[in-house]
C-alpha cells in the first residue's frame, strides 16, 4: 500500500518545480508598479514581486466564479479592473455574492 501522504508530498513538490520553472519570479514586476488605485490590473496578472523578492499573486475565486486579487489586504481589483481600495468589503462581496 502506498503512503498517501508521501505520494500527496511528492507530487506537490515536482508541482512547485514546473512552476517555479514557468513562472520565475524574476519575470513579474513589482508590486509598486502594478498596485496603483485607479489604474487597471492587467488581464493576464500572474503576480507581483516585493522589494524584499517574496511574491504576491494569489487570487479568491469569488461567488460570480471571478477572480479577486488583493495587494497587502488594502487594495483589490480582478483581472483587467480598476485597483481599488476597500478590500474588506469586496472579498465579503465576493464570498457571498451579495
């Protein structure tokens, strides 16, 4: 018998590989030039790289099946929409559709 867990490990590992493969972190652009109120998250937002190098980039699959993207839990925005900020409120709109 196989141990799952161990099977769970290594495929989720080889997983990070390929992407860290395809998505270097040295190809997205930094938060500050991406995360401006007003502006537009681009369509094809895959992240964005912190002075520090650590990356950001996660999005929640809203209620409506979009796509919301945070910067620092302040600003928000989906792909190809105005940055916003009021983050509290649109991930609450977006959980629950209302």
């Amino acid at each position: 018998m196989y141990d799952v867990w161990g099977v769970v490990v290594v495929v989720g590992t080889l997983a990070l590989i390929v992407l860290g493969l395809v998505f270097s972190h040295e190809d997205l652009p930094a938060c500050g030039e991406v995360w401006t109120a007003g502006s537009t998250l681009p369509r094809d937002y895959q992240g964005c790289q912190y002075p520090s190098g650590a990356t950001a980039g996660a999005g929640f699959t809203c209620a409506d099946c979009s796509i919301l993207f945070d910067y620092r839990l302040q600003l928000y925005a989906v792909a190809d929409g105005i940055i916003e900020s009021g983050y509290r409120e649109a991930y609450l709109h977006c959980l629950t559709g209302r």
